[in-house]
C-alpha cells in the first residue's frame, strides 16, 4: 500500500523510464513502465502502468490495469478500464 505514495516527476528527455510509484514526465525517447499511473507528454516506445496511462501521443502499445486516455496510440491497447483516443 505505500508504494501508491512513490511519484517519480523529471523534466527533459529519457530513453527508458521504469518506475515502482507513480510516474510524471515529459517525453520519454523508448519505454515507460509504472506501477501505478502514468501522465506524459509523448512516448516514443511502449507505455504500461498498473493503472491509468494518461498522456498525448505514444508511439508504441498501450498495457494498463485501468483506463487510458491518449491523443493518439500507433500500437495496440490493452486496458482493464476505458480507453480514449482524441483522432
């Protein structure tokens, strides 16, 4: 229960970004990977979280245990929850 209370929040660019809390960021060049949540601007791989994916354009596929909500996904979507995508 206490790992929910972990944010990791960076701003600049990222090739890789793995995270065990909450993960806030600007534009990650590869993958992003949360335990809990992620709100990005874009991701140039694949994004998974445990629970909600929150973020503009993701370039890879879309793995969440809640909701997501994109502008837009070139991959596939995998979500426990609700998806939206803008376009």
């Amino acid at each position: 229960p206490e790992i929910a209370r972990i944010e990791v929040e960076y701003s600049g660019e990222a090739l890789d970004v793995e995270c065990y809390g909450n993960l806030t960021c600007g534009y990650v060049g590869g993958n992003a990977s949360a335990n809990e949540n992620i709100t990005c601007g874009d991701i140039g791989g694949n994004a998974s979280a445990g629970c909600n994916i929150m973020c503009n354009d993701i370039e890879g596929n879309v793995s969440c245990g809640c909701n997501s909500q994109c502008k837009s996904i070139n991959g596939k979507v995998e979500a426990g929850g609700g998806v939206h995508i803008e376009k």
